[in-house]
C-alpha cells in the first residue's frame, strides 16, 4: 500500500499480519541530502541500496538497525528518479522512491 501524506510518500508492506514494514524518506524530493526512517527490518545490519532509473545499483551503504534512522548525502547523484532498497540478512526488503533535484 502507498500514501502520501504532506509530501511523504510511504510505502507500507505486511509480510506477517501483525507486522507492519515501511520505509520513509524526507525530504523527497530532495537536493540529496536524505533523512530515512524505517520500520518492520531483522536483524543488526541493513544493506541500503540506491538504483537508478534501469536498475544500476548507484550508492550503497551498510547501516546498523539500532535505531531506524539514518541520514545519506546523495548530492553527486544527477537529477532524476531513483530506489531506495533496504535489505535485511533474512531477505525482507523496504522500497521507496527518491527523486533528486538541483
């Protein structure tokens, strides 16, 4: 399920009834400069993966699931539309869009 609630587009998925996943990004669009809060991932490692339009993987990080946040400084990417993937160890994934601006 997606919604958009002041500029925030959210993606909600359930793979358990009783548990919710989603992943939030802001600002978005952005310049590059992203805040990120999610929900719902397993485990102490989270792979980020940032894809362009095609599907070429363009940034990728590594971030501690301790508190569900996390900042990424994205400003050398070009305008355009890209995906936010998070990926736990067990395979459960978050998927946000992001649009870059300048």
């Amino acid at each position: 399920e997606v919604c958009e609630i002041m500029g925030i587009y959210r993606l909600q998925n359930t793979n358990h009834e009783n548990t919710l996943k989603q992943l939030m990004i802001f600002p978005n669009p952005s310049g590059g400069n992203i805040q990120m809060v999610y929900y719902g991932l397993i485990g102490s490692e989270i792979r980020a993966e940032v894809t362009d339009a095609i599907g070429r993987i363009v940034h990728v990080k590594t971030i501690g699931n301790l508190s569900n946040t996390c900042q990424f400084h994205l400003s050398v990417l070009k305008e355009g539309i890209y995906s936010l993937r998070l990926i736990d160890k067990q395979g459960n994934y978050l998927t946000e869009r992001l649009i870059i601006t300048k």
